[in-house]
C-alpha cells in the first residue's frame, strides 16, 4: 500500500500510473480501478479521532491523487476530467478493506471509514496520456442526474438494501461493472452480500 510522490511527467495508460504495482489484482487495480483519489483533508479526522501517533498524510491510503477541495461530497459517479493528455472517469468510490487495518494497527479502521463514507473514489482512463502532479484536473463532463460519491457510498454501505436507493444506483450508467452487479443482485435476492473478508480479512 505504500507508494512515493512522484514528479515530472509519468504515463497513465488504462492500466495506471507506469511503475504503479499492485500486488493483489483479484481484489484492486484493473481498468475500473486503474487510479485512487483520496481528499487530504481527511487525515485532520483522523489525526482528531486516533490522535497524533501515527503519521497522517498522503499516501496512508494507498491512493494515487491525494487533493484538496475535492471530496465525496463534491463529486459524483461519471465525472470525467481533464489530466494533463489524459481523460479520467470516476466509476466507483473505493470499497474500505482488512489491509486498512494492518496499514494502520486500528482493528476497526475499515469499519469506521465505511460508515463515515471518507473513503476517497476511484477512476477508470478513458484516454490515457502524460499526466504530472502539477497539471490540474479539470471537470470537463458530469452526467444528468450524477449521484455524488457519498449519497452512493450512503446507500450502498448504509442502507444497502433499501429498494429506492438502489433503484438510483442501478440508473448509475458509469457505475463500475462490480457494484452494478452486486446492486442488481440485492435487487434481485433481497440479500446483502457478506463483508466480513473485505472489511476483517475473515468469514
């Protein structure tokens, strides 16, 4: 999970960052998750609620993009940007995990961040190209009726099986293909999938 700033211009194929590894390519990464984006403004929570013995700052997250002014509040599920030659789209706020827990020594650290919805979103590439942390990204394109990553984060970890909420995020087009089946699957079954691995790293 740890990574390094990186500066000057580096490529971002639909992939990811070059020289980005991801170790477990089952659970992260892919072309859906080829970026993850976590607002900086988040580790002041942190730092408030776990206190000052621990190092909070970007990249505690294992995020790619750390900024400021951007939130789950601020922006939604389709957002395209402008990247340097690149054209990046949000497709899905990042699922909270076990290794969150490790990174951290916090037991319940993933448990926390799900219900609070501070879990920064992730990016599929539409057009890949040079990109460099002192270019900015720019909004260039939102879909009619986006859903904000927190009302989507909202619905899916806090009232996961309520009908009208997921009937919102089936309307999602730009929702990643993994949520989209697990929303039409709740639909469907009435049944919440087990987050126990994700969140615990056991059944």
């Amino acid at each position: 999970m740890e990574k390094s700033p990186v500066e000057g211009d580096i490529y971002l194929s639909i992939e990811g960052l070059e020289g980005d590894a991801c170790a477990d390519k089952n659970h992260h990464g892919g072309l859906e998750r080829a970026l993850h984006q976590y607002p900086s403004e988040h580790y002041k929570y942190w730092c408030k609620r776990y206190g000052t013995g621990f190092q909070w700052h970007a990249p505690g997250m294992g995020e790619n993009l750390s900024s400021t002014g951007m939130t789950e509040q601020n922006v939604c599920i389709g957002d395209r940007f402008s990247w340097g030659d690149a054209v990046i789209e949000i497709s899905q706020p990042r699922s909270p995990c076990y290794k969150l827990n490790t990174r951290w020594g916090i037991e319940d650290f993933s448990i926390h961040m799900q219900e609070i919805s501070r879990c920064g979103w992730l990016y599929r590439v539409i057009e890949p190209g040079i990109v460099n942390v002192d270019k900015p990204l720019r909004l260039i394109e939102r879909v009619p009726d986006a859903l904000t990553v927190r009302q989507v984060c909202d619905i899916y970890f806090g009232n996961p099986l309520d009908q009208e909420g997921l009937c919102k995020l089936k309307q999602q087009t730009r929702l990643s293909d993994s949520w989209m089946q697990k929303v039409v699957q709740r639909i469907d079954t009435g049944e919440v999938e087990n987050w126990n691995f994700r969140l615990l790293g056991h059944a």
